[in-house]
C-alpha cells in the first residue's frame, strides 16, 4: 500500500504544484492549496491511475462516501477503493 500511498501524494501535489516531501496527512485540501476545481481535477486523476470509480459528487462533497477532508482520509478512501476492486 505504501506504493499507492505515495503515488496519490504525488498525484495531490501535482495538482497543487507543491513538492510531496510538503505535504502532510493531516492537511486539508484547503491547506495544499487545492480549490474544489483542482480537487475534481485530483479526483479524476486518481480514478485514471488506479482504475477505479470515485463516489464523489463535487457539488455536496458533504453528502459523499469518499471523505476528502484530509489528505490522510483521501488515501484510506483510495487504498479501500483500490483494495475493494482486487
């Protein structure tokens, strides 16, 4: 899992054009510096690598079973996305 764990880190601070060794698990996407296009962005781009199928509506990411409040919580949400599809 940790290839996948930093393959996502990689992917988020792409996105938010950041090197990974600054990102940490408790950051929000807010604190990356990623805005909620960036995030749909960062989603899809997860779904491209990993070959899965993100339940995330952008619009009332509230009401959503991928939780995206922190980048730790957007790992596990993808590792168990990743793991559910072996």
């Amino acid at each position: 899992m940790t290839e996948i764990r930093d393959r996502i880190i990689q992917i988020i601070a792409e996105q938010a054009m950041l090197d990974p060794a600054e990102l940490r698990p408790e950051m929000s996407p807010q604190e990356i510096g990623i805005d909620s296009m960036g995030l749909v962005e960062s989603i899809f781009a997860l779904e491209e690598e990993f070959d899965i199928s993100v339940p995330f509506n952008a619009n009332a990411p509230e009401t959503s079973d991928f939780d995206i409040s922190t980048l730790a919580s957007i790992i596990a949400a993808v590792e168990k996305l990743v793991a559910e599809k072996a």
